[in-house]
C-alpha cells in the first residue's frame, strides 16, 4: 500500500462509474477518486439516454449526488480521454484507472441505403431528445407520415413511443426544447416497430411493452396471425421465463384489441428483418423479409430469412440494434464483441493476463446490457477486484501521483475541462428554469450554453 491516499482515475460518469466511484470511497483504504467525462454533465446515459417521460428511473441521480459528496470525489468534465489525455498519461499519475465509458456509437445493420438521410441510429435519436450536445444539430424530418423502427428492444419501444406521445405527455418532461418544438410539428401517424423475431423472443421488458397500451393519442396495432406463436416458440413457452411469457401475452391481448378513435398508431410487427432502405436521396421505403425460426445447435432460436419480402413505405427509419462500444488506444480491446476484455473486472491484455492497474465496469465491460440497477452489482464486482489487488500491493506504480501533477496534466491539455462545482451551476439553472414550468429542469443542449456556465 502506498504511503498516501491510493488515487483512482473512473472515466465515464454514468452510473458504472459514480457506483464503482461510491465503492471505493466508501471503502476503509485510503483512496481518492477522481471521476472523469467527456461531457460537462455526469450520469451518462441517466440524462442521455432514459426516456424524458421516465422521470422516476432518473430519480437515481440522487444516489450520484450523494456519491459526489463523499471526502476523496473530483470530477472533471469536458476531458476526453484518449483524444486529450491518454491511458499511458494516467497511468503516469494514477494507481489504478476503472473504464467506465460505455457505448457510445450504435452497431450497423450492413445493408443498403442504411445512410440515406432520414435512416438514424436510435442511439443518436435518443441523444437528440435528451439533449446531448453532439446531437443537438441532429435534426431529424419528422413531418412524415410513417416511421420504422428496427429492433425489439427497450430502446426501440422508447423511441416509438417519444414519437407519438401527445404534448400534453412532453410538455411535463425534461425532453431538450429543441426536440418538443420538432415534436409538436411532427406529421407521423404510424410508427411500426419490427422485430426479426417472435413475440416471445423479443427483448424489450413488459413494464415498456405495457406502457405501449395505455398512450393518450396512440392505438397498439398488432395483426392475431403474427401474434400467434410459431411452432418452435410453442414448444418453448412452458419453459420460457415468466417475464417472456407476460411479453407473449400481452402481445395477444393487444392483437385482440380494436382501432379506437385515437389519431395515431403503434404498429408492432414481427418476423420481419430490413434488407434494404430506398429513396431517392432519403428515405422513401424500406424493404423487409420475412422470416422463420429456427433453433440453434447451442438451443437458442435464430431468425431465417425466407423468401417472401414485403415495402413498407415511410420518411423515417430508427435502427434501434443495439449500442456498441469503442476502444481506447492503449487498452486490450475484444472487436467482436465491442468490449474490453476482463476477469471479474480486471482489464486483460492480449495474452489474457491481467493489466496491473486497468480495470472495467459498465457497458464496456459487459456489453450494451440490463438495466440501471444492473451496474450496481457489476462495478462493485470491478470495485471489489480492484480494492482487493490494492491491500495485496498488486495495483500500478505512477511516476507522478500527486494532485498538483493531476492539476498540472489536466490543464496543460485540457484548460477548458471544467470541474463539479461547474456542473452544480448547470445544473440549479436547469432546475430554475424548469421550475416555472412544472418540469425537472430545462436542459442546456448545446456545447456553446453549456461551456458558457464555465
Ligand atoms: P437490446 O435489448 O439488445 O435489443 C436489440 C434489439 O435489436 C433486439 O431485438 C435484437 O434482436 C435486434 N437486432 C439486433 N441486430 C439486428 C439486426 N441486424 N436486424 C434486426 N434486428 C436486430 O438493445 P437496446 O434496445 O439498445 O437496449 C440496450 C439495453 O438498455 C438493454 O439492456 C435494455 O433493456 C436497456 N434499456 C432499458 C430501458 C428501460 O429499462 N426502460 C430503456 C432503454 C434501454 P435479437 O434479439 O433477435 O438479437
């Protein structure tokens, strides 16, 4: 151990990062934390990605605030590591560095027309609507009539269901102004949402799937042949997990349901995987194939394409696959699964040996998966593996692991990072302007406003 607090570089204040942060403060050892974000804002995907209309899932942020108060916390925003810092820079002055990043671009679907315009990741329009800086010039066409989303998980039915919310549903959220002003001129009346699979191998969760159900100016349209199970799903629901099986059934339910008066709809379709987007310079249509299912030699079920396909006219395409993560130069990094090799959290080289010092948390770790809550469990593994390699004298040896060195590497490269109490001013002025208005907060969107707080 050494003869001074032990200092600890988390990148990504998401909520891998601020709960492994919390674990090692909270920890008997000597240790400082310093917590670092490529954004002026901290909490990640709690501000950029949960859905404006899920104020309660964002209640979290309390739990990050309280981390923040903790003796030993710093934090330094604006700061990208690997861009304005590197790892071999922090590993000069820290004894152990946690990646805690996540994932930050989307994963491709490789077919063509993928980026005609009006074809958008679901990981940038969601980043749009919340507010997130690098998206707030985004500017998607919703004065369509129909949007595609593909995929089916939670994401996608977050950003079918952000398009037909009615105002009155926006106007109480956090949703970025610049995204209910498009909003509100929104034309689109029907939004399908197109899974390659069945309804019982969908992985959205029924909480989302029912919220779908209850939505003020937005009928669920599901056609009874596709909602009925294939022979292979069949076979498989007895033993399928209770949450699948409640997916399953409210599916059914839904395609009993009759077209109400309502102005908009949800159209869940399934066994339907994209082959083409067209249009003349955007998006006019999107070709589908239908598929089967098969099951797999490992037993899973896989969707075939068989040869029947069918157009799906429409000006908006959200491709709602899955998130993916990015290396950082210097560290091991799995390509095929867009994570940083690990065991139990500690960073793996190329020979599967463990990197003295290099840890991982979060969706970098383990992939774009689970919930909130799930990062819990998953940093404190990392935060665990890390203290104990502490107390048996295995972390890194920095040259330089002074505060003044820290201070000094940070504002020679990157005098315009900004630090906690920056955060805090953007954050009461959010909550300021909100207040009026009955809303959590009113969100800076642009790196101008918010860097202006500085
Ligand atoms: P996800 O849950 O992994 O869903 C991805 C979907 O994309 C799956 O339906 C998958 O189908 C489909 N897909 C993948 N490649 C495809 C392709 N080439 N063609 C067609 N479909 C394809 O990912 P996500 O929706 O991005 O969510 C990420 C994580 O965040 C999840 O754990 C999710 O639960 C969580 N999240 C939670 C909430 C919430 O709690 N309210 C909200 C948002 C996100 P297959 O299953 O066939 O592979």
């Amino acid at each position: 151990m050494p003869n001074r607090p032990a200092r600890i570089a988390v990148i990504g204040a998401g909520p891998a990062g601020f709960y492994a942060t919390g674990h090692l403060l909270d920890a008997e050892a000597a240790i400082e934390v310093d917590l670092f974000d490529r954004l002026p804002t901290p909490w990640g995907l709690v501000r950029a990605g949960v859905a404006p209309d899920h104020p309660k899932i964002k209640a979290v942020s309390k739990v990050f605030e309280k981390i923040a108060a903790k003796p030993g916390f710093r934090m330094f925003g604006n700061i990208e590591i690997g861009r304005d810092i590197s790892h071999t820079q922090l590993l000069e002055h820290y004894d152990a560095i946690i990646y805690a990043y996540g994932a930050q671009t989307d994963r491709r679907m490789d077919i063509p027309g993928e980026d005609l315009v009006g074809s958008i990741p679901a990981t940038a329009f969601v980043a749009w609507y919340n507010g997130h800086p690098d998206f707030y010039n985004l500017d998607p066409d919703l004065q369509v009539d129909r949007a595609v989303v593909i995929g089916n998980g939670n994401v996608a039915v977050d950003v079918a269901r952000m398009l037909v919310l009615a105002p009155e549903e926006l106007a109480p959220t956090d949703t970025g102004d610049h995204a209910i002003e498009q909003f509100a001129k929104s034309t689109i009346n029907d939004v399908v949402i197109a899974g390659r699979r069945g309804p019982l191998q969908a992985a959205y969760t029924n909480p989302e799937l029912l919220e779908l159900g209850e939505l003020q100016i937005a009928d669920v349209i599901i056609d009874p042949a596709e909602a009925a199970l294939d022979a292979l799903s069949q076979a498989d629901f007895a033993e399928a997990s209770q949450p699948d099986q409640r997916n399953v059934e409210t599916v059914l339910a839904y395609a009993q349901r009759s077209r109400t008066t309502k102005p908009r709809t949800v159209t869940m379709r399934y066994l339907l995987s994209p082959l083409e987007i067209r249009g003349d310079g955007r998006v006019e249509e999107i070709v589908m194939v239908r598929n089967r299912l098969e099951r797999t030699d490992d037993g899973s079920i896989r969707s075939v394409a068989t040869d029947q396909t069918e157009t799906i006219p429409c000006g908006l395409v959200l491709r709602s696959v899955g998130y993916r993560g990015l290396p950082v130069e210097g560290v091991s990094f799995d390509e095929k699964r867009c994570v940083i090799p690990h065991a139990e959290g500690r960073a793996l080289d190329a020979a599967g040996q463990p990197v003295p010092g290099v840890y991982c948390t979060g969706w970098i770790k383990r992939g774009p998966s689970g919930v909130i809550g799930t990062n819990k469990k998953d940093a404190f593994e990392t935060a665990g593996a890390l203290l104990e390699d502490l107390a048996a004298g295995r972390l890194h040896d920095p040259l330089s692991p002074t505060i003044k060195a820290i201070d000094a590497l940070v504002s020679d490269h990157r005098p315009e990072a900004i630090e906690y109490g920056h955060w805090q001013s953007i954050d009461a002025h959010e909550r300021a302007l909100g207040d009026p208005h009955g809303r959590p907060r009113i969100k800076l969107c642009s790196w101008d406003e918010l860097l202006a707080k500085r």
